[in-house]
C-alpha cells in the first residue's frame, strides 16, 4: 500500500498561516512526522492560502524537499503550479491530478513524461462525476489509452476512482468499490489505483471509524495507494493488519511494530 501523506494543505489552519508567512516550521515539521509514520510520498496543496498558487508551491516545493527523504505529490488545479513545482522535484513526483478531458490530458501527460512523473488520473469528466461503475471505468480507459499513446509506462497511472462523501452519497460507495477491482482488467500491466480517502468522511461522526473501514475494504478490492492521514496509527495498523491478511507480507507476530517503524528506516 502507498500512502501519500496529506496534511501539507492549505485547507489546514497551521499550513494555511505558513504559506501566508513563509513559516517553514509547520512544513518542515509535518513532513518530518508523516515520513517518519510511513508516508511514500508528500501532498503539497496550496489550498486557499493565497491567490498566487504558482509562487505558493515552488516554496512549498522548496521548503519541503529541505527535510523530505520521500517524493512529492503536487496536488493543485493549477495546471501553471504544478508545472512549477515539476522542474523543482528532487525525485519523480507524483501529479495530483488529471481528469479524464482532453484538453488537460495534452498538458499534463507531456509534461509528466519529460520528468518521469506519475499521474493520478480522475474518473471524471467535463460533465462531472458519473454515478456508476461502468461510466467510471469507461473514463478510466480513456487514460490508460493516453498513457499508453504518449509513453507513460502503465506502473506510473494512478486511477482514482473518486470517493464521496458517505453521508451525502452513499450510493457511491461501492461504484467505488467495483470500479477499483474493474481497472485491474483494463490493460496489462495493469495501471495502479488510488483514493483520496478522507473524503469519504468528510462532516461524518467518527471519521476515523469510517476510513478504516473503508480502506481495508478497498484493499480487498485491489486498492494500491491512499492519499491519507499517515499520522493516524490506527489507520496506519489497519493498513498493516490488512495486508497480513491479503498476504502482500509475511506474518510475524510484530508485524505492527515492523510496519509502523518502516518510516523511520527510510
């Protein structure tokens, strides 16, 4: 299991005050905690901190990689921003991320080839995200065959199949669910998939319950990467638990202590 860690947001107070003061503090530290508790990769999102997303996350960039041993995850609807950050990545980032629409499909796949980035491709469309399975996994094909016209190598597509909240769409839960095991048939190798994960939760009672839960469910279903709090250890433990179970790793009876510590050895 990937887990990119996503608290390097500007939707959070702490990070939002940094990037409004050039407060490297909060970004050093977070970076630092959430490699140390597993993380694979780094989410930089400006957020709402400020106007200029472009000069936002070449610091945010910057400041990160003074600490980060792990690669990047540039997350912003800025096409301009993550371009920016590209050409500062130390280590092939991963682009977070690209619908399924033309137009942006020639702009970021170009630009993820030329650094050897990975691409989170979103199963949505221009006209939104579809209510099923099958529409979800339509447009998912649609990026595994411009992955493949323009060279991406299939191991660097993440197909995200777009979790939404349970509370207001729970009707989405399991199109999420079968859209996850459906991809691993759409090409061979197959590409990767992965969720935002806490935004199933999102204005939820016990958010931490319900993303538990629903990871280890998508893992049953072939789920490779999670954008979430890698700082939660019961998350992080569930994660662990569940790939004993799938045997992705071999049991031992510290197979908690030797996954929560992989962090620290990196």
């Amino acid at each position: 299991m990937i887990v990119v860690g996503e608290r390097i947001n500007g939707m959070f107070k702490d990070i939002r005050k940094a990037i409004q003061t050039l407060d490297k503090g909060p970004v050093h530290d977070w970076a630092i905690k959430q490699q140390e508790a597993g993380a694979d990769y780094l989410d930089l999102n400006v957020g709402p901190a400020t106007e200029d997303k472009v000069g936002a996350m070449i610091w945010l960039v910057e400041t990160a990689q003074e600490v980060a041993k792990v690669p990047l995850c540039l997350d912003s609807a800025s096409l301009d921003a993550i371009e920016a950050g590209l050409k500062l990545c130390k280590r092939p980032p991963l682009i977070n991320s690209c619908p399924a629409d033309q137009a942006k499909i020639d702009r970021i796949f170009p630009a993820a080839k030329e650094v050897g980035a990975s691409i989170i491709g979103l199963c949505m469309s221009p006209a939104g995200i579809p209510k099923n399975a099958e529409n979800r996994v339509a447009l998912a094909m649609e990026l595994v065959a411009n992955a493949d016209a323009y060279g991406i190598p299939m191991e660097n597509l993440f197909i995200d199949p777009l979790v939404l909240p349970v509370n207001v769409a729970q009707e989405h839960a399991p199109e999420v669910l079968e859209t996850v095991r459906q991809v691993k048939f759409l090409s061979d190798p197959a590409p990767k998939t992965i969720v935002g994960l806490s935004n199933g939760s999102q204005k939820a009672l016990d958010r931490p319950l319900i993303d538990r839960t629903y990871l280890s469910m998508l893992m049953a279903c072939g789920l490779d990467a999670a954008i979430a709090n890698a700082c939660d250890e019961d998350l992080m433990t569930t994660v662990a638990t569940a790939r004993i179970i799938l045997n992705k790793d071999i049991y031992a009876d510290s197979y908690v202590k030797v996954y929560l510590n992989r962090g620290r050895n990196k």
